[in-house]
C-alpha cells in the first residue's frame, strides 16, 4: 500500500515540476521579466531546494535555471505588479507541492512617509475625504481604469481610491493610508486580482488570520506576503479598525457604488477632513526618514571624459559625441532614444561615476523629447 501511495506522489511531484517549468520558460521568453528582480529571485529561491530533491526531473529543472539566470539582464525593477507574474505562479506552484522544502523570502525595500500629510505614504491613488461622511477606501487591485473611473464619479461615501498591484508593499502602503485616517472603517476590494501576487486574497486573509512572528501574512496564496514596512502594532490597529469587503473579480461601476452606499449607511461615521486631521492617530506608524536634496558642494569630473549630446531632428536620432579632456573626439554613438544610447554607454564602461551617468540619462532624455515634442534643446553644464 505505500508503494503505492509512493508511487502517486512521485507523479503529483513530477508533474509540479513540469508546471513549475513550463511557467519559468514563458516567463524568460519576455523582456520585462529578464530585467525584473523577481524572476532572479525565484530562479536563484528553488536552487537549493531543487538539489535537495535529488530526482531527474528536478536537476533537469536546476539545469535549465542555471541556463536562464545567464539569460538575466541587469535588473531595473524589483517587481512590475504584473496581472499574471509567471515567477510568482511557479513559485506558488513549488509552495504548494513541496512545503516541507519550501523557503520564504522577501524583497528588501522600503517606502518614504511623508509626515504631517494625509495620506502618509504617497502612491498612485486618488484621496479625497472632503464630506462629513466618508468611511470607505476602496482598493481596485490590478484594474488601473476601475480606479480612474471611480474617482471620477466621487461617491460622497468614498474617501481614497486606488490600484495595489502586489501582496507586500501595496498591503503595507494600504494600512498606513488606513490607520492614520480613523474616518476609514471599510475596504472594498474590486477588480482583477493580479494572479501570483493575489493582493486581495492576501488582503482578506490579513483581516481574516493576522501576520506570524516572521510578518508573513497567514493563510496569504501570495508569493510572498511579507509585510517589511509596518509594525505589528500598525497590523493589529489596521484588522481592528478596518472591514474588508470581497468585490474581487468585480470591474462594474454601479455595483461597486452601489456596495459604497450600502456599507456606509447606519455606520455612524461622521469625520470632515478638517476633523480628522486634528484626531489623534489611532497608532504611531513606522516611518522612514526623508532626506532632503541639496545641491552639491563639489562636482568630480569623470576620468573617461565628457559627452556632447546632439539631436538630430532630420534622422529622428540622437547623436552623442565622447571626448577626452583634451578634446579629443573618442567615439561617437547614436540612437532613436535616450535608453538604448546611455545602456551602451555604461555597458562600454565609457562613464565610470554614478553622478555622471545619472547627468548623461538626464540630458539625453531632454534630447529625445526635444526631437519628439520639436523644442529647442540646450545641454546644461554638470
């Protein structure tokens, strides 16, 4: 008998792998995720436990990890908030077919508070809290249009709108933004939820289940629902005060306002923006410290030399010239944007400090709107 149980569950595990593969390999067919943190992350998470598993199927797929993480660019984002996250839904996969091996990890990154404004953590939302009575926040998930098109309507009863697109820092940005205004008694969740990341179901089991000793939110499918920037304090205020409502799925306006107004009548929620800013708040949020950008005392000149950028409006093409500093013309580069252009510059090694190239991306990106919204273009000293 449990041969035979062995045997089903070395099938069950042989066709994870496939899956698991099969996701992988769509996902490092598109450009996006060669450059996105988290398909190196998940590749380099399923390494070890891979090897640990010791089977054909699970060293051919290390082989072919190994053969993707070459493929890898130099990453320009942790993560993209996908609909569907193709790393995200393969590392689900491997969770939940192969638990006792499975590691939890997380992105390490943070957020700025913004003090003494409301709402505290800025994002792309739409907050309004201009009525006497306005208990409702509603997230739309991945449904970037849902949230532009309620904030156009403005039910008197809504008070900030917006897209979370990701199970840790949009759940993070959603508490602070919560718990600092005590106006706020109601969550709706509506739209699509972003398959792999699965905001909203990590939402609802956050109110549902609370956070472990590791911030994991419980019960969360999410890849990885580790809440970095909050306190525990900030989680347990954030299920007190608030009620999530469950419109995932749900893209129609009228039965989205229609939801607004149910929950919010007989609430006996009455705050005006004025009013709340003056409350005290329910708890004290973690916050991160704001630096203050000044300009700099003393400007280092790069040893590789200096570049001259040239529109050429005719070619629809921007022309950049690199000389040495004794004026010497080294090279010439040229390309129908400012990406391509400063990417092959770095990758030649033709600037080597960090202030330089970040000048070189800002005067290339004004020659390339100069070309595209016909102005005159004019490069600025260092």
């Amino acid at each position: 008998m449990s041969d035979k149980r062995t045997g089903i569950s070395s099938m069950q595990n042989k066709h994870s792998i496939e899956r698991i593969k099969a996701e992988l390999e769509e996902g490092i067919k598109l450009t996006k995720c060669k450059k996105c943190g988290c398909m190196k992350e998940s590749l380099g998470a399923l390494r070890n436990p891979l090897s640990s598993l010791q089977t054909n199927d699970s060293l051919d797929l290390l082989r072919n990890i190994e053969h993707w993480l070459k493929q890898m660019q130099p990453i320009e984002y942790a993560c993209l908030g996908c609909e569907y996250c193709f790393p995200a839904v393969a590392m689900n996969i491997y969770n939940e077919a192969f638990s006792e091996t499975a590691q939890s990890q997380s992105l390490s990154c943070a957020f700025e508070v913004r003090e003494q404004d409301w709402p505290p953590v800025p994002g792309e939302y739409f907050a309004f809290c201009e009525s006497r009575d306005c208990p409702v926040a509603v997230s739309t998930l991945a449904s970037v249009e849902l949230a532009e098109e309620l904030a156009g309507i403005r039910p008197k009863e809504l008070c900030i709108v917006g897209k979370t697109e990701t199970e840790n820092i949009g759940v993070d940005k959603i508490i602070k933004n919560t718990i600092t205004n005590p106006t706020i008694h109601f969550l709706i969740l509506a739209g699509r939820d972003p398959k792999g990341h699965y905001t909203g179901k990590t939402l609802l089991a956050l109110r549902e289940n609370g956070v472990d000793d590791n911030m994991r939110v419980i019960g969360s499918p999410g890849k990885r629902p580790f809440l970095r920037n909050v306190t525990l304090e900030e989680v347990e205020s954030f299920r007190k005060q608030v009620q999530v409502v469950d419109l995932i799925g749900i893209e129609d306006i009228e039965t989205i306002v229609q939801k607004i107004k149910e929950i919010s009548k007989g609430s006996g929620i009455t705050c005006s923006c004025e009013e709340c800013h003056k409350k005290t708040e329910p708890v004290n949020i973690l916050e991160m410290p704001v630096i203050r950008a000044e300009k700099p005392t003393k400007v280092d000149m790069d040893k590789a030399g200096y570049f001259v950028v040239v529109p050429q409006k005719e070619k629809g093409e921007i022309l950049v010239e690199h000389y040495s500093y004794d004026n010497k013309l080294q090279r010439a580069i040229e390309g129908k944007d400012a990406r391509t252009i400063y990417w092959t510059i770095i990758e030649n090694g033709w600037v080597t400090q960090l202030s330089h190239a970040a000048y070189l991306g800002k005067e290339l990106s004004k020659a390339e709107l100069s070309i595209k919204y016909v102005f005159r273009y004019t490069q600025d000293g260092a």
